[in-house]
C-alpha cells in the first residue's frame, strides 16, 4: 500500500460555502405570506370572539337592570328616599331616539309607564340614565303576544315595570298602546352584531 503523503489513501469531500442550497427568494415570500395570512385569520377569530363577548356583557347589563327593577319592586324600596313612601313601581325604559342609553326608573304613581324626559331628573322619577359601553345601541324593540307574532317597527319606546306583590312586569310602549304578554330589545354592536334581551309578563327573561 502506498501511503506517500502525496497520495492520501482517502478522498476527502470539502463543501464550500459556494455549493451549499439554502431558501430561494420564491421560498422565502411563500413562508411569509403564510405566516401573514395565517396571522390575519388569527386576528380575525379573536376580534370576532371579543366583539361576540362583549356584546354578551351590554346585554347581560340590561338584564340586571329589569331584575334590579323587580327587587327594587317586590322588596318594597322606598322612593324617594326618606319619605316613607315603599309601595312604588320600578322599571326600565328603553327607546331607539337615542339608542345610546336606557333609564332606570321610579313609577310612584302606578302608570306602568316612564313618562319623563330623556334628561333624567328627580321630577321625572328617572333614577338613573344608563348608557351601553364600546358604542352599542338598542336597534329594536318588539313586542307581540310570543316570540312568534312580533311587531317590531310600530313602536320605538318601551316600559317595563314592576310592582308589587307581583314578580312579572308590565310591558307596556305607549298609554294607547296597551299591554303585551311578551317583548324583546335588540342590542347592536358598532360591527353590526345582534343580541337579544327577551322578557315576558310571567317574570321569565332571556338572553338569544
């Protein structure tokens, strides 16, 4: 064997930088356009998930006002305050003039109606002006004998109150109107998603 160190006995393969194959620059806009698209549909889900989420919560704040409404009434709260007075109504007033807010209210006088302003003061039984958060607003209000028979363009106002000793309200839009056995408002987010509050005189509420 001829082991001159002229003539190694192996064949080394030496690698340049030159002749290694790394990402063409075509590979390289395809991983990152996935990267992006798949961040865009990431995006995407979580935005539609908080709005869904956060539409949940405006309309769950409705609903404990008509259940604080009901409390309010049935535990014989008093208003106004000192004066001795605890067989009052209590209810909420929805309206779509401006859908913005709704007012928790006092009816001392048994009306089943909200018949004040839309400014909220004492003189109006108006205890407080409640305004949805993150841009919501009532677009609906129905109301119909079920939830199958619904008029939901006569009327742009609504009442509900409460008064003691019984747990269902009245739901009333106008004093011509007379009462209805069921109801429904709509809230609407910014983007355009719905969430329904339905409540019927028997005292029974619902979140669709």
């Amino acid at each position: 064997m001829n082991l001159s160190p002229f003539h190694p006995p192996f064949k080394l393969n030496i690698i340049t930088l030159s002749q290694k194959k790394g990402f063409s620059v075509v590979e390289l806009i395809v991983v990152v356009a996935i990267i992006g698209i798949m961040s865009a549909i990431a995006l995407a889900n979580y935005s539609s998930h908080n709005e869904r989420v956060s539409i949940q919560g405006a309309v769950e704040q409705v609903a404990l006002s008509v259940r604080q409404a009901q409390a309010s009434a049935v535990g014989a709260r008093e208003y106004p305050q000192a004066s001795g007075n605890f067989d009052t109504g209590w209810g909420v007033y929805f309206h779509t003039t401006t859908p913005t807010d709704y007012i928790f209210f006092a009816d001392p006088a048994h009306t089943s109606l909200y018949n004040g302003s839309l400014s909220c003061t004492a003189i109006n039984n108006c205890v407080e002006r409640v305004f949805y958060k993150q841009g919501y607003t009532t677009k609906e209000i129905c109301v119909g004998a079920s939830p199958g028979s619904l008029d939901c363009t006569t009327y742009n106002v609504l009442s509900i109150v409460f008064t003691r000793p019984n747990l269902g309200p009245t739901i009333r839009p106008t004093l011509a109107s007379g009462t209805f056995p069921y109801a429904e408002v709509r809230l609407q987010s910014p983007k355009g998603l719905v969430k329904t509050m339905a409540i019927w005189s028997t005292g029974y509420s619902l979140i669709q």
